[in-house]
C-alpha cells in the first residue's frame, strides 16, 4: 500500500502495522506510540517550510 501511495504518512503507517506484526507486538500500543510523535514532526515540518519562505 505504501508503495503505491508514495506518501510518507502511508509509508509510516503501514510501517508501523508491519513491524507490529512482525514483533508480536500489540497494535495499540504500537499506534499510540506513532501518534505521540506526530505533533513533533508536524512542529518540524512548518518550522521547515517557514524556513524556506524567509529565503
């Protein structure tokens, strides 16, 4: 799925799912983990992106 939706969100998601799996690991945890750390990257994200508007 992630390789045809060429996107990093999917690609992080299925990423997830798949070593979750793979790991015996229980997937809520798992996705709990993945969403803590989504506001982080969307704080990076816009500190890029107002980085490059500056220039």
């Amino acid at each position: 799925m992630s390789d045809r939706m060429d996107m990093r969100p999917v690609s992080s998601f299925t990423g997830t799912l798949i070593q979750a799996d793979r790991l015996s690991a229980s997937l809520d945890l798992a996705l709990r983990a993945q969403a803590s750390q989504r506001p982080v990257r969307n704080a990076s994200c816009a500190r890029r992106r107002s980085r490059s508007k500056r220039r």
